[in-house]
C-alpha cells in the first residue's frame, strides 16, 4: 500500500515528512499500523496511543510514543455520554497541541477510539488523514469518522458498502516484511512435525480457549503440537497441561 500525505496548502519537498500515527489497542490496530510504519522510510514517525495498552510494550521501542485518555463511544445516548463527550473534547485539545509542537503534517490511524480525536484535532488543523479499515464491517468510529478523513484505504472491497461517505480505495491489509520471508520458529517444538496455531484475537477469547481444551487430546494423538495464545482473560487458561501444548498469554512475533 503506498500512501502519499501532504499538507493540503503545500507542494512536496525533499524534508522528510513528519507523520503521527494514532493505533491503540488490540494487534488488529496495531499491526498494520506498525507494518505501513515500517515501510514508510521516507517519514520521521511518532505515535499516539493510550496508556496501559499492548502499543507500551509493541511500540514504544520502534517509535516515539505519546499517550493520551481516552474513553470508547457508545451507540446510544445515555448518562456517560457528557462525560463521554468532555473527555474527547479535552483529548482533541491534547491531540492539536501534540500536532502544532511537533510541526506534524499528517495523520495515519488505523480506527479505534484513538482514531477520534486522532482524526478531529488534525482537521481542525487542515491536515491530511489517511484512514486504514482493516475489517469487512468497519467499527462504529470509522463509520461516523471516515468522512472526515482525506482518503480512506479498505482491507476488504465489501468494507465500501459500509462507508458511502467516505473516500474508498481498496488496499488490501498490510502485513509486516517478516511475513514475506521464511522465520525461525523460536519455540522448543521438534522439527516436522504438524504445529496447530490458535489465537482469538490479541486479547484472546475465553470460548475458543474452551473448544481447544476439548479439543486437545484428539490433536494430540494425531501428533500435533498446539501453540494456544489465550489472551489475559481466562482464569483457566493454565488448565491443560501437556508435553505437546504451549500456551502464553500472547505474542508479539506471530
């Protein structure tokens, strides 16, 4: 995916371009953020996202991170709507300060709540914004947000349909250049052998978590080892004990 940003009012010039990327959250933000990142060599990047989430761990060692509050939304009005409404009013304000000091020229954001304010502060500010929408049904921000930004890149054709207000391009999803080459299995799993991968999601899924301890002696037996990445949330998590079964909370190198 190549993506061109400029500042509305200027022509292009040979000073690299200074991006902040806002991604939060879960690996699906974070990970074709970080991958579109890594080959935008031609940028001086820094990042924004919120405290206490995977991008302290993920990303604060690639990029200079700047985290900031903020709430998700909720579909209908009810009583955490203006406490909702002032704290994103007090992060856009955070987001256009953070624009205007570090002399940023464009955004990049993946969705998510930080995409809010992300997206608001830098129009304000007549910045460019580039919007990548991994998912066939895009979330509810980039749904009520897209309009706003300068080009919106889609994962899935079907994504379109979801955006009509929204300037569309299909892009397919960015993947990092790992991917593109053959890795070493850094995990203590014999060579040849047939190895099952389960993952619900960076923050796991407790009912997958489920179906795999049923499942697990049958894959056993037919000589699987099984690398089950269980997220945070399952208190039994640490039930299955077997030879054949590695399980960790998650990992950062898939």
């Amino acid at each position: 995916m190549e993506l061109v940003l400029v500042k509305e009012t200027n022509t292009l010039t040979k000073a690299p371009l200074r991006l902040l990327v806002a991604a939060s959250g879960t690996g699906g933000h974070l990970f074709p953020a970080i991958a579109t990142a890594g080959q935008l060599n031609d940028c001086q990047i820094e990042w924004l996202g919120v405290p206490d989430r995977m991008e302290t761990q993920l990303v604060s060692s690639l990029y200079p991170l700047h985290t900031i509050a903020v709430e998700g939304f909720q579909e209908r009005l009810g009583l955490g709507t203006v406490r909702i409404l002032g704290g994103l009013a007090g992060s856009i304000l955070q987001v256009r300060k953070l624009l205007k000091a570090g002399n940023f020229q464009g955004v990049f954001t993946t969705g998510g709540y930080i995409a809010a304010p992300a997206i608001l502060a830098a129009r304000s500010l007549g910045l460019p914004v580039i919007l990548h929408e991994s998912n066939a049904i895009p979330g509810k921000v980039t749904r009520w947000f897209s309009p706003l930004c300068t080009a919106v890149a889609i994962g899935f054709e079907a994504a379109a349909q979801h955006l009509p207000r929204a300037k569309t391009v299909v892009a397919g999803t960015p993947v990092r250049s790992q991917f593109l080459t053959r890795q070493p299995l850094n995990l203590p799993i014999p060579d040849s052998v047939p190895v099952i991968l389960v993952m619900g999601g960076s923050q796991g899924a407790v009912a997958v978590n489920q179906l795999v301890r049923q499942c697990a002696p049958a894959w056993f037996d037919a000589g699987a080892w099984v690398v089950h990445l269980t997220g945070n949330n399952d208190p039994d998590a640490e039930s299955l004990k077997h030879e054949q079964y590695l399980s960790m909370p998650f990992y950062d190198n898939v």
